[in-house]
C-alpha cells in the first residue's frame, strides 16, 4: 500500500522537496500537458502534474495536482510515518522534512521510541517521525 497525495499547484515543488529530505528520487513525472488530455486541459494546468512517483527509504509517494474544477481541502486524517534508522538520521529527517513548515509534537525520547516527533511540513503534509527503541 502507498500513499497518493494531491497538491494544490505545486506537486513538482513537495517531490523535489520530499526527494532532497528523505534523500530519495523521481522515477517518473507527467504534466497534464504531456498527458493524452493535453488538449482539453486549460493553459493555467498544462505545466501541473497529472501523476508523479517518488521512491525514498524503499517506499513510493505517488502524487499529482489536482485537476482543472477540482477544489484543494488540505490534508486531514492520516500521517506520513518515516522511520529513521537511530536518533541522529532521525533528527535530520525531522528537521528537513519541518523547515518552513509547523512542529506539533517537537522531536524526542518518548516511552515508545528513542526519538519521535510530528510535523506538518510546509505544504499542509503532516508527518511523523519514529526511531524505534
């Protein structure tokens, strides 16, 4: 199971984002303008993303803009959980992943985990960091 996520515009901008945080890559990336819709996208959507997929830490992140009359409602009822491999690569996960976005639960030792902390990075994406004990 991956999870799909819809942006507002800006897609391209999280991926490349996500892809420098989680040290990751694109395998593949289509604007609707390069898609068999083409010419029935408006000029404002052309250069969007109609489906893209990063790969990071052996996992995908599939997302996209939405498309044309489609209204963006932000993000709310899950979590994207990253796993850092011991406290240090957790900390710089939780770093990357909140700058310029918002902190909800600071980075820590918790009676679960030798580090954890929950963000909602600068795009609305709210995620979770854990290094297990």
């Amino acid at each position: 199971m991956e999870a799909y996520l819809s942006f507002d515009g800006n897609a391209a901008e999280a991926l490349a984002f996500y892809a420098k945080c989680l040290d990751g890559k694109i395998l593949f990336s289509m604007t609707f303008a390069e898609s068999p819709m083409a010419a029935d996208t408006p000029a404002s959507h052309k250069n969007k993303i109609m489906h893209a997929t990063l790969e990071a830490q052996g996992r995908q992140i599939m997302a996209s803009d939405l498309p044309p009359g489609m209204a963006f409602e932000g993000y709310k009822g899950f979590s994207l959980s990253v796993q850092g491999k011991n406290v240090e690569e957790g900390k710089k996960l939780f770093d990357a992943l909140s700058a310029g976005g918002k902190i909800t639960m600071p980075y820590g030792e918790t009676f679960w985990a030798k580090g954890f902390g929950m963000l909602q990075d600068k795009f609305g994406v709210p995620w979770m960091v854990n290094v297990e004990k």
